[in-house]
C-alpha cells in the first residue's frame, strides 16, 4: 500500500517522486537508510549502478561496518528508477552519473539519514490516509508504527521464499547466513505456526 500510494501521489504531482524512488529502492533492495544517505566516506551516486557482462543490473552501496557490497537490482525496479532518473534530468541540466542519487530540493549534496527518514514518513502518511479512506483501520493504525527499517524487512520477508538464503544473506549485507535464518525464516515458521492452530482434524 505504502508503494501504490506513492505512485499515486507521483501521478499526481512531481514533488512526490523523489518519495516514490526512495520507498522503492528501501523496499526492493532490502536496504538500511543509512545505505542511501550521504556520509562523510561515502556518497551514494547514479554511477554507483552498474551492469555486468550476463546484463544483469547491481547498486554499490556501503554497508554496516564500512563494507562495500553490490546488491542485485531485479528487472523490476528499472521503471522506479528510470522515472527518477527523468525527472532529475528535467529538473536539473548537469544531472549525470556523478549526480547523488537522492538530492536535496534545495542546496547541493546528497541527503542525511534523518531527512531520507523525513521522506519515507511522508509516504507513509500518504498511505495511512489512504488506508483509512478505504477502511483499513487495524492496518492503518498499525503503519503508525512503521519505520525505515520496516520497509526493508517488507521486502526481505517478501523475498524469502522465492530466493536462495546465501543470496538474501548478501543482498542484505549479513555476515552470515545464520542472521538471515533468524531473522527471516524463524519469523516465516511463526506465522506458519500461528496460521497453522486452528487447522481441524
């Protein structure tokens, strides 16, 4: 719902493009917002993308602990960014490969954790509206609650059953394996668990 309705307030009016990139990348790549801020080693920008050999798309980011890891970017999320990416050249003739991938709409760089936050409740506020417009009460109460974070673990948990734990593990940037299992397929075994009790005999 957070997605849709960011589309549809990009729909409506420019200055809602920049949250629906922002939602989408989050969500997709499963990444942490810190990994889509500017830092003082690190400043996220379009050349960061890139394709290999096979065709298939990538996004350098940096992670937790300082380390660089190349998130696998799925077919899906090339109309998010390619949207983007034409309303940035719109808005801004020297817009390139070394642009930051999130700007600021006023002063230069790219943005901070805490306004790249900013961006993300404005999305989420949007969809609140529109969950108890249609009636989605217990769910829009509960995105009331919802962080940056929750959109990462949105799409990680969307994911988890679909793709091999080695390349979930890596596209999140865990260390290990184990993190991934905990994390996600323990919580999966949960809801199973919990959907599971009123089966009948």
């Amino acid at each position: 719902m957070c997605l849709e309705s960011a589309q549809t307030a990009a729909d409506s009016s420019p200055d809602h493009e920049r949250t629906l990139f922002v939602i989408a990348m989050l969500k997709t790549l499963y990444l942490r917002v810190s990994e889509l801020s500017d830092r003082a080693n690190w400043q996220p920008a379009w050349k960061h993308f890139w394709q290999d050999s096979d065709g298939n798309n990538w996004l350098k980011v940096l992670g937790k602990g300082n380390k660089i890891r190349d998130i696998s970017v799925p077919n899906a999320l090339s109309p998010y960014i390619d949207r983007y990416q034409k309303y940035r050249g719109s808005i801004n003739t020297t817009f390139g490969v070394n642009s930051t991938l999130v700007s600021k709409n006023r002063g230069t760089g790219g943005m901070t954790s805490r306004q790249l936050r900013r961006i993300v409740q404005q999305g989420f506020d949007l969809a609140y509206d529109r969950m108890m417009t249609e009636g989605f009460t217990e769910e829009a109460k509960a995105l009331r609650e919802a962080t940056t974070h929750w959109l990462r673990h949105t799409g990680a948990s969307q994911d988890i059953a679909t793709r091999p734990l080695k390349h979930m593990a890596d596209d999140l940037g865990h260390a290990s394996m184990g993190t991934t299992d905990q994390v996600y397929i323990q919580s999966d075994m949960k809801e199973r668990a919990r959907s599971g009790k009123t089966r009948e005999v």
